[in-house]
C-alpha cells in the first residue's frame, strides 16, 4: 500500500535560481542539498506541513533530469509516495503488472530507500516508491 505522497520532484536547470524562486514562492528556505552523485543530480527539499517538495537539477549531461529537460522542459518529474516496505511493494507492484525502472531498491536523497515505476505502466506518470532508511 502506498501510505501518502512523500514529496513532488520537479526538474528544475538551475538549483541555485530555483531555490531562490521557490523559497519566495514558500514564504521559506529549503531544508537540505544533497547531491545524489550515482542519478548524476543536485537535490534541494522544502517542506510545507507534511509535504516535501523537492527540486531535482543535472549535474551532468548523461543524467535522466537533463534529458527530461531537453525533452519536456522545466517541471513536474515524479510523484512519491512512502511506503512502509519497499520490497514487499515491489513485489506486489510487480505482480499487479507494473514496470520496474529499478527492480532493487537505491539509496536516494534525503535518506530513503527508492525505485522507480516506469511512466508508460502508469499513464504517463513516474513514480517513485521510498522508504524512510533506519540505520541499526
Ligand atoms: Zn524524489
């Protein structure tokens, strides 16, 4: 089960111009940057009562954000939702019949297990599973 939207993505060409744009936007800052060096991106995340909203720029040209922009421009990339337990979701997304864009969970921003269905499973719409990472 999906339990709620963990946060928005949203591709953006420069974290420094949006940060500042968003923050205007928010009437507040951005709580973290964290650079996700393996998805070749730079991550800033608000938050607005229970909502995350994160902006996602390229750090290099071969980045999955950079030819989202190229192709579609700045905006909405994805939708996240938190799970409780990212591989039994996995398993059952699986078998449901949706596409895996990673089938193992990754460690992404912001401390979370995530992955990744395919937007041509669910019309048109990536989305990203996370899982909060408890460390032992
Ligand atoms: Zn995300």
């Amino acid at each position: 089960m999906l339990r709620k939207i963990e946060h928005i993505g949203i591709a953006v060409k420069s974290l420094d111009n949006s940060n500042a744009l968003f923050s205007k936007l928010f009437g507040k800052d951005h709580y973290k940057i964290e650079n996700v060096e393996s998805e070749g991106v730079s991550t800033s995340f608000f938050i607005l009562g229970e909502t995350k909203i994160e902006l996602v720029a390229a750090t290099n040209e071969t980045s999955a954000i950079a030819k989202f922009i190229e192709k579609k421009g700045e905006g909405i990339h994805h939708i996240a939702y938190d799970v409780e337990n990212i591989y039994a979701e996995i398993e059952r997304l699986k078998a449901e019949g949706f596409e895996l864009i990673n089938p193992e969970p990754k460690r992404g921003a912001d401390n979370k297990w995530i992955c990744f269905l395919h937007p041509k499973s669910t019309n048109g719409v990536l989305i990203e599973l996370c899982q909060e990472i408890i460390e032992p």
